[in-house]
C-alpha cells in the first residue's frame, strides 16, 4: 500500500513542477514578448512544461 502512495505523490509531485514552470514561461511570454494573456495561453504554457519535463525525465535519446 505504501508504493501505491509513494506512486502518488511522486505524480502529483510532477504535476506540480509542471505547474510552476508552467507559470514561469506564462510569466515570459506575458512581460517580455508582451502576449495578451489569456486561458489558450495559460493551458499551452502548462501542457509544453508537462511535455519539457517529460523529455527530461526520459533521459538520453
């Protein structure tokens, strides 16, 4: 049971990263490239950040 929750937490624990770096490209596009902000925005800054941490956990190609 306790790999189970061990399972758990390790993707909520990957969830989360993928939220705050997520925020930090939102955070990019919105200051420096001046984007108008908006929910597409948002849900793509946070889907390519689930994706970047995907590719870096897989390890070398």
């Amino acid at each position: 049971m306790s790999y189970l929750i061990n399972e758990i937490l390790l993707r909520l624990a990957k969830l989360v990263a993928a939220g705050i770096v997520g925020a930090i490209l939102y955070l990019i596009a919105l200051v420096p490239l001046q984007v108008s902000p908006s929910f597409e925005l948002a849900a793509l800054c946070w889907i390519s950040a689930g994706v970047a941490l995907l590719l870096v956990e897989s390890g070398p190609i």
